[in-house]
C-alpha cells in the first residue's frame, strides 16, 4: 500500500487508531520525513577514534530556500547521545561548546568541520570502524529531518585530530 493510501485510511477508520500506532512506532523512519526539506548535505563524515571515544561528525549543508533555516537536532541509532556542538576560542584556549541551532542563509552554506560546528557522537551502542556508514537523522526549524549517511574515516583524516579538544571547558552556550 503505498504511503497516501495508507494515511487516507488511518483517517477514515479510526478504530484502528492503535494498530496503525504500532506499525508506526515499528518503522518510524519511513515516516519522519517533513513536507518541506529545503537542505542538501554533502562530504558528510565522522571522525573515529578507538576505544569507544567521542567521534566528531562533519558535512556541509545548504539551503536551497528563500529563508533561513536553522539546524536543530541529530540523532543516531549508532550512538547514545547525540550533541550539537561548536569550537571557538576563547581567552585564548580552545572550548567546545553545546549549541541549540546551527543557522543555515537562504540560498548558502553552513560547513561543520573540525575546529567549528560539529555532531559530537557519544557513546556508541555497537562497535564502529573506518569504512562503514553511520545514519544520522538531521531535523531542522522547518520542522523536516533528513537522513544521512556518514563515511567513518580514521583518525589521521583532514584537519586537526577533534580528541585534542576534549578535557577542555564546556559550558552552556546563552
Ligand atoms: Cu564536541
């Protein structure tokens, strides 16, 4: 049954409300799309680090609409906790920083990379290594969530080893 079929018939029978609650909860994925996606991502790709470590998650987004739109949220089935995160210094030293929204411009480019925005990846519930793909589910103000896939690469990838940055201040951002 294809998808609008599916959801005319969710509402024209309520009574099986509590089934159709369940196929969802079953497949959420396939559902979680929103009706107005307006950013395209690319050279997504997460920075591993062995024994379980903290790994950075960078890509470039743009934003193909007329208005900003702001990153909000990620999450992963590969990790337990999935943060928003910035590197900027201050007073002189390196902090990571948790961020709320990552603004995309209309019509331009938001790139998070080592020394900036990142996903900081937390706690990873299976073993991950260079040369797989992890998923990541990106939501945004507009209220639409995309999936992307994630190239793992090694440590010794481009750009200065993210490790380095943790230890160092955190704290939240106002
Ligand atoms: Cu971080």
């Amino acid at each position: 049954m294809n998808r609008a079929r599916f959801a005319y018939a969710l509402s024209r029978r309520a009574c099986v409300g509590l089934l159709l609650g369940a196929a969802f909860a079953v497949s959420p994925a396939a559902f979680a799309a929103g009706p107005s996606t307006q950013v395209r991502v690319s050279d997504a790709w997460i920075r591993w680090l062995p024994a379980g470590l903290p790994a950075g998650g960078y890509m470039r987004l743009h934003n193909d609409g007329a208005h900003m739109v702001a990153l909000i949220g990620a999450s992963s089935p590969d990790y337990g906790e999935v943060m928003l995160h910035r590197s900027e210094m201050k007073n002189g030293t390196m902090q990571m920083l948790p961020v709320r929204k990552a603004e995309i411009p209309a019509h331009g480019d938001l790139v998070f990379q080592p020394g900036g925005y990142h996903i900081m990846l937390m706690h990873p519930r299976q073993a991950v290594s260079p040369g797989q793909q992890v998923p990541i589910t990106l939501e945004f103000s507009d209220g639409s969530r995309i999936e992307v896939p994630f190239a793992v690469r090694k440590p010794d990838a481009s750009g200065a080893p993210h490790g380095d940055m943790h230890g160092m201040g955190m704290q939240p951002r106002s």
